[in-house]
C-alpha cells in the first residue's frame, strides 16, 4: 500500500517556522505538536530565514514578499 503525500500551504509553514524563530520551541517540540517531520520544518524554518535575508527561492516562496 502507497502512502499518500501531505501537503501544507505556505501560512501553515510560516506558521510552523515561527515557532521555532519567535517563540523558541526546539524543532523537536515544535514538530512533534504539529504532527510533521523534523526535517521538513527544518526546511521551512531555513527558507524563511534565507527569503528575509533577501535570497529568492528555488521553491514555492513562503513569505509574501517573496
């Protein structure tokens, strides 16, 4: 049996990298209470910080001035 991929729109992982970067959650914490993977919140929270420091994404941008 396949498993079926998940997917997030881009609120809930500004969502999900902001609490790791404003509130301070570990990444294990924040993870765990939103049901996701550690790597992939991992990923959001590195292309939120690279999109306000200016660097265009190769994905789907998450911020809105991206």
């Amino acid at each position: 049996m396949t498993k079926q991929r998940r997917s997030f729109s881009a609120e809930f992982k500004r969502e999900a990298a902001a609490l790791v970067l404003k509130q301070e959650y570990s990444y294990i914490e924040a993870s765990r209470s939103l049901g996701i993977g550690e790597s992939a919140l991992r990923r959001w929270v590195s292309q939120v910080q690279q999109e306000r420091n200016g660097v265009t994404p190769q994905s789907k941008a998450l911020t809105p001035e991206q």
